[in-house]
C-alpha cells in the first residue's frame, strides 16, 4: 500500500484512527495516547539496528569503559579502563600488575566490561545506551597479540609508550555474556556468535553532524519523509533524533499530537561517509509516492 | 624569599640553574630535562587537593559511572548506572531488581563503583581522573532514605518516576576502601574517615570557563603569576591548564624549553563562584611582590 492511496488530511476535521473518532483540539492527555497509535497509512516496518549491532556500535564509538574484576578476597572491583575493539568484538586491555585489576587479571581471569554511550548533556542521564560484555580474560599470543596491540595502539595514543614496560600486560577479554540497554525500555540479552558476527554501524561516528544537518537545512525533506515513508499524513513538522545506517528516526507534531516515525534507507549503508547520499535518495523514492 | 631579590634574566645569557650551566639554544632533549629542574627563583609551595578531594570532586561532577557486582556463580559483573552522592560521600543508587546488578545486590551487598572524569576530545584517555569506592551496599531506612532519595532526585531527572517501582530498591554504598588516580603517575589510596570528611571542590564545575576565559583575556596576568608567584622570572608566555580552590595550574614557555608552575590563592575558595575575586586578589599580591 502506498501513501498516496491516503487523502490529505484536513486537520480542523475529526480524525478516524481505528474507531476512536477524537475531535482535534483535545486534551493533552487524550492527545498523548493518540500519539501512541500507530500512523495514518500503513507502511512496511523499516529495519533498526539489532541488539548486538547496538551493542558492537557503542564498544566501537569509546575508548573508556569499566572493567569488573576480582579481589583476592573475591570481592568485585570496579575500575576506569581504555581498551579497543578486535574485529570480532572482543575488548583488547593493556593493564599493569602494579593497578589492582592487573594483579586481580592475573589471579582470576573472570570479568567483565561496561561502557556507556556518550551522553549530550541535554538528555536524561538514565536514558542512555550501555552494554556490558562478561567472560574470560586471555593473554593474546601470536598473531593474536599483533592484532590486540596494533588496534589497541590505534585508540589510545600513550599505549605505544606503556605498551612494552615489563609490568604491562596484554589481555583480551572472550565474551560469553553480552548485556545491552539502549535506554528506557529498549534492552536485549545477545549470544556470543551474534556479538561476534555483528558490525559496528559504520555511520554512527557522522551520525550527530548529518542530524544536526538535516533538521537545520532540511525541514521539508524530513516532513516529506514522515508523510510519505513514515506513514503519518498529517504531520505538520519533522525533526531528526536519530540516524544509522537503516534509517532515520523522527519526532512528528500531527494535529494527533506528538509522536514518531522510523523511515528506512532502501539499502543498508556501508560507508562511513554514506549518509548524504542514502538521505538523497530517501528524498527521490519519497517524492515518488508522494506524487 | 621573594622574588624581586631576583633580578630579571636576560635569556641571551648562559642560565645558570644550581650548577647547571646550559646555554641558550640547546637541544631539545636538554632543554626538556632542564625544564624537569625547579624554578628560578623557591617559591612556597602552593596547595593542592588532597587525593580524598579529588576523589570526592570527580564523584560530585558526575552522574554516570560502572557499578561492579557478583552475580550468582561469584563472577564479577560491571553495569552503567546512574549515581547520587551523599553529604558523607556515599553513593546512591536506585536499582531496579529486574536488572542483573538489582538481583545480584539482594544476594551479595559487595560492590564498588568506578567513575571517570569527563575526557575533553583533546586529551589522551589514558591521562584522565578516575575514582573506585568500594565497600558494602545497604539499604538506607529512616533520615538517611529520606536523603538519598532527595539527594539522587535532584541528581537524575527520571529519579522522580522510577523512585517508587516497586521493583527498585534504594542502595548506599558504605565505602570502605577509595582509589584515585588522576592521570600519569599520579595516584593514591584514601582512607575511609579521609574520603567521608574531605569536600568536593566547589568551584570544579565552573573551572573550565575560568580557564578559558584567563588564556583568551587574561595572559599578561598568566605571566605575572608565573614570574612572581611561581618563582618563573624568565617566563615568557604563560597558560592556564587547571583551576581548582586552591589555586592555578599554569603551562609555561621559558627560555630553558618549556615547564610548568602551581600559584596558589592567599585562602582556599569557598563558594562556587569564587575563582573570579581569587584571581584578581592574586593580580594584586602577583604585583606586590613585583613591584
């Protein structure tokens, strides 16, 4: 079914959604859980990032997180880490035994990893994407070990200088256990092979330029997008609030009241500079069903 | 002593520095190790945080940190959360038990918590503050429930709506035992009774406006503090780095390559917005003793 199939909106006109013929210019209460029913015009789901893919993107866009480890006396210790990212997702540490987690690696190789995304200071702190990665540490060896220190030695630019003092140790951590949260309500328990096999979204690190891009020189595209990919007809303003490389997500005002909208790319991105050209072509296909 | 017994150095001159006697112009790998050496001219050491206060300021200027707790088996488990902090330093938290560390809480009380200082994109990740309070979670009851929940409202804005789930429980960390490090090879343990005396520094969030504002408007009263405060008499060009009650962090450019100072305020700032008068006030004595 196409957007066009769909009459413009009248939005001094009763809306029908489903059965609840509500007058516009109701309550914000009402308007609320309006705003929860889903769009006007039924549109195909657009694809999101999976939960491992979520959880590859945030190991992938920090340096930092915290390591839990054990005490002698098997209590748990938490301490601020760097660390890079193997290609299969494992986290590369270089520790000192001379720090408690080193000396706490060396005795029980039980742990695990917690990193947060980056928080713009606007937003609630509580509503925030973080994983935790659980296994085993290993010391790498090999060409194992080539690949830990050159990835490791790309994300932290003083690893060149400590990497080889005799106290340092290299360790890599064997996920067994991944734990994401994406914020409120949004989490997922991933499997090992999943966290393995998945990518880091290759746009996130442009993400927060091609948003702030968008809502500042592009308004009418995003509408364009909401109205006709997105499925609410009515829309009367769009605003990005997210981008990967599936799709945009949109913040809407409809006569309805609040809501949102996720609009997927045709194809997925591949290139970490893909967004510009994918956002185009969103804007063709979505010229195309409107007209 | 002070330092208008010394008399201007003319940097066309050999500098003689305790027996030292380097020309000018030397190689950089000289001029670097004769930037090691000590001022010019003994200056009173000027104070600096104890590590309890730098362990208590990185805790006050965050919301976010790792939480490390023991999951079932006795396997350490490191998660984001969301944190207050008590007048005695103590840290609350609001977990749901729904989520691994809730569960793991209610069955082992063990649990520290790992927070970093906010890394400015320009630094080294490595060469950040960092802080571990370990100890004992309780449930707080009575006086103390009644200001942790005060206390983590006003941290976290959503605290208001999950607060009274049923499924959260209110912790605080009885701390037992602090670490800090606050970047390269500076570090320390902290006792208890040290840590829940010490203050958080009052005037760390308006810190790095100060220190723009001094090296983007300020820098003949830099170099003034570097020559007559901080025993610097060839300083040629100063820069602020740090701020804190206490006093200035400066980067200094001398003839003998490049070295830092510490000037500190005549008292210990007290109020949030203090640094502004300190600094001034320090114009005035920086002149005194120049004069």
């Amino acid at each position: 079914m196409s957007s066009s199939d769909a009459a413009p909106q009248d939005p001094t006109q009763t809306i029908d959604m489903g059965g609840h013929g509500v007058p516009v210019g109701m309550g914000s209460a009402a308007a609320e859980l309006m705003a929860q029913l889903p769009p006007l015009v039924e549109v195909p789901v657009a694809r999101k990032r999976s939960a491992a893919e979520e959880a590859r993107t945030i190991l992938a866009a920090n340096v930092t997180g915290a390591l839990a480890t054990l005490s002698a006396e098997g209590d748990p210790w938490a301490s601020i880490v760097n660390y890079g990212v193997l290609a299969d997702g494992s986290p590369v540490f270089s520790l000192s035994t001379l720090a408690q987690h080193g000396r706490n690696l060396k005795r029980d190789q039980r742990a695990s990893l917690a990193v947060s995304e980056s928080v713009p200071p606007a937003r609630d702190p509580a509503d925030t994407g973080r994983v935790t990665v659980a296994g085993v540490a290993e010391e790498p060896a090999g060409g194992r070990l080539e690949e830990a220190r050159r990835i490791y030695e790309a994300a932290i630019a003083s690893a060149a200088i400590f990497g080889d003092f005799v106290d340092f140790t290299w360790w890599v951590l064997k996920v067994e256990r991944v734990r994401w949260v994406g914020g409120f309500g949004r989490m997922d328990s991933v499997g090992p092979e999943s966290f393995a096999a998945a990518e880091a979204d290759p746009v996130a690190p442009s993400a927060p330029g091609a948003i702030a891009h968008l809502n500042a020189d592009h308004a009418d595209a995003l509408l364009l997008f909401a109205r006709a990919l997105g499925g609410h007809t009515d829309a009367e303003a769009a605003t990005c609030v997210g981008a990967d490389r599936y799709g945009l997500d949109l913040d809407l005002v409809t006569p309805r009241g609040r809501t949102g909208a996720r609009v997927g790319f045709e194809e997925p991105i591949v290139e970490p500079d893909g967004l510009r050209a994918a956002t185009v072509a969103m804007v063709s296909s979505a010229r195309d069903l409107a007209a």
